[in-house]
C-alpha cells in the first residue's frame, strides 16, 4: 500500500468521529470497515469493495466538506 493511502480502518475511525449521527443502514458497513485495511481485503466472506460501496450508498445523507473529502478518498481506493 502506497504511503498516500490510509488504511480503510483509519478512515473509518475518521468517519465515527466526525459523523455524530451515522445513518442506521451505514452502521454495519462503517463496523465492517474496521476490520479492513487494504481494498483487496474481506470481512468474512464479504470483499472490501463490497462494504465500501454499500457504506457509500448508505452515507448519501453525510454532506459537507469533510464527508466529500473522505467519500472521495473511499472511491479513489475503489478504483484503484
């Protein structure tokens, strides 16, 4: 993993603290999304991809300048 890229558990850690109020369908996907580091990882039987799109289309309702930041980071590993 390049040093520009931060691991997706450190990203997720970001998002519980900057989101106060996690939309209830992104929860399991941000919780999964600790487990993870590398977008080639799992949780369980699910790929990492998978759990970054779902927490994606599950943090439509976490606007502003900082959920752009991180949302853009997640799809940069996405296509990556």
């Amino acid at each position: 993993m390049p040093d520009s890229v931060r691991p997706i558990n450190m990203i997720a850690f970001e998002i519980m603290n900057l989101w106060p109020k996690v939309n209830y369908a992104a929860v399991p996907y941000l919780e999964a999304m600790h487990s993870l580091r590398e977008i080639d990882d799992s949780y369980g039987a699910d790929p990492a991809r998978e759990i970054v799109l779902k927490f994606l289309g599950n943090a439509k309702t976490w606007r502003g300048p900082v959920a752009r930041r991180v949302k853009a980071e997640l799809n940069a590993l996405l296509k990556g």
